[in-house]
C-alpha cells in the first residue's frame, strides 16, 4: 500500500476534561513520512461522516442543516409543478437517507444541538406539501410517513438493539458480542435474563450505555416481539404518537 501524502492528515482527540487536570495539544511536534509533512486538522470526513477532535458531532449536523437548506431552496421554486409522491420520493432519496446515515452515533446529543436540522426539515415538509406553520408535527410527519430526527435516532437505535437481541446471527461477528446479557452476569432464573443487561463502567455517552438502557425503557411486550416487521410497525407508532403530546 502507498500513501497518498496530499490525502493524508491526523486528527487528535482531546480528552474529557476533569478537575485539576489540564491538556495542552496545542504543541504538538511535527509528524514527517518519507520527507512530507502529515498536517494535522481538526474535523475529517470518515466514510461520510464529520469527526471533530472533541467528538461532538457538531460539523455533522451542520453539515446536514447545509443539504436541507440547498434542496429547500431548489425544491421551494418548483414545488408547484411537481406532484406529491414525485416530492415524497425526492425527500427520502435526499434528504431521508442522509438523515438515517449513522444516525444511531450522530444524534445522541442533546436537543439543542439537533434542534437546527429538525426546524430546517420541518420547514421543508411544509414547503413540499404546501401546509402552513400551524399544521401539528403529527400530520406534517404522518403524510410521508416518517419521524423528526430525534425520534429517528430512537427509532434506529432501537431497531439495531432488536437485531442484536432477537436476531444476532444476521450481525456482523464484531456486534454479535457487543452487550452482555442478563444471564451473563447473574445465574437467576430471571424473565429478563436474556435482556440487556446494562453496564455502568461504559460512558452514557457510549451506544454501549445508552442501547441497552434505551432498550430496557421498552414496554415489556415490545421487548419481547421476535418480528422486527410487528415491532417496528408498534414502536413507530409509539414514537408517532409522541408528537401529539
């Protein structure tokens, strides 16, 4: 394998910052390969994604924000002479899988810094079905039978929970043994036994944290549902039914 030098870059991830400890990365000594410079950035794109040095997801996001805005823009001047399922279409080619890409990982953050790309696709679902501002999420979001992005990251994650659960042999080897389960750590003959079982010692930041935990917050008839296709057709319509409150 040759390197690409021109293509070639390194990223450092800062650590947490905790009481009485300081970093200080700013000085960092020069990296040389075969004579060429490797510049250090702060944000790289990884197979799609927008990584920082501080793991926050926020060129990601704004990124995002920047496709909705560019298809809005176009989408606004021709709305008129395109019919319904033509824009419905359109939305879930462009916008829709660009979402959903990653988003179990992206979007864990907290609602302010989502809140952006949920008002920017809000704005759109209105621009392509010609309703007002005063038209309720629900029916915005019913008509082209979909979610806002942070019920999307519920609706995702907790599909790939399902899969490890219920259906694990499908899963690539390296997730199969991603998250213990409850007989793993305790011998009782327990109705959970083969749920989740949740680990403190991981970051709640970590899908290790907060799959099993959004999991266990499940109705217990949810979690026991084997058939992705039953499941996923009653947790949507839990998590569709939240934009009513």
């Amino acid at each position: 394998m040759h390197v690409n030098y021109n293509k070639t870059n390194y990223i450092l991830f800062e650590p947490k910052v905790k009481a009485n400890v300081t970093y200080d990365i700013s000085n960092q000594p020069t990296i040389i390969l075969d004579g060429n410079t490797i510049e250090r950035v702060h944000v790289v794109k990884y197979l799609g994604v927008f990584i920082n040095e501080k793991l926050s997801w926020t060129e990601h996001i704004n990124h995002l924000v920047s496709k909705v805005s560019r298809l809005s823009g176009i989408l606004y001047r021709n709305k008129l002479f395109l019919p319904m399922n033509c824009k419905r279409n359109i939305y879930f080619a462009l916008i829709h899988s660009n979402l959903t890409y990653c988003i179990e990982v992206y979007a864990n953050v907290n609602k302010s810094s989502l809140h952006p790309l949920i008002i920017k696709c809000n704005r759109l679902l209105r621009s392509l079905q010609l309703k007002s501002r005063r038209t309720s999420l629900f029916e915005l979001y019913s008509s082209f039978g979909t979610l806002p992005v942070d019920l999307l990251f519920d609706y995702h994650t907790i599909k790939f929970m399902h899969r490890n659960l219920h259906n694990s042999h499908i899963m690539p080897k390296t997730v199969q043994n991603w998250f213990l389960r409850g007989s793993s750590v305790h011998a009782h003959n327990t109705r959970h036994k083969e749920q989740f079982a949740i680990q403190s010692k991981f970051d709640p930041n970590s899908l290790f944290f907060y799959g099993p935990s959004m999991w266990s917050k499940l109705p217990t008839p949810l979690q026991n549902d084997s058939s992705l296709i039953s499941f996923l057709r009653s947790y949507k319509e839990l998590l569709t039914n939240k934009l009513l409150k």
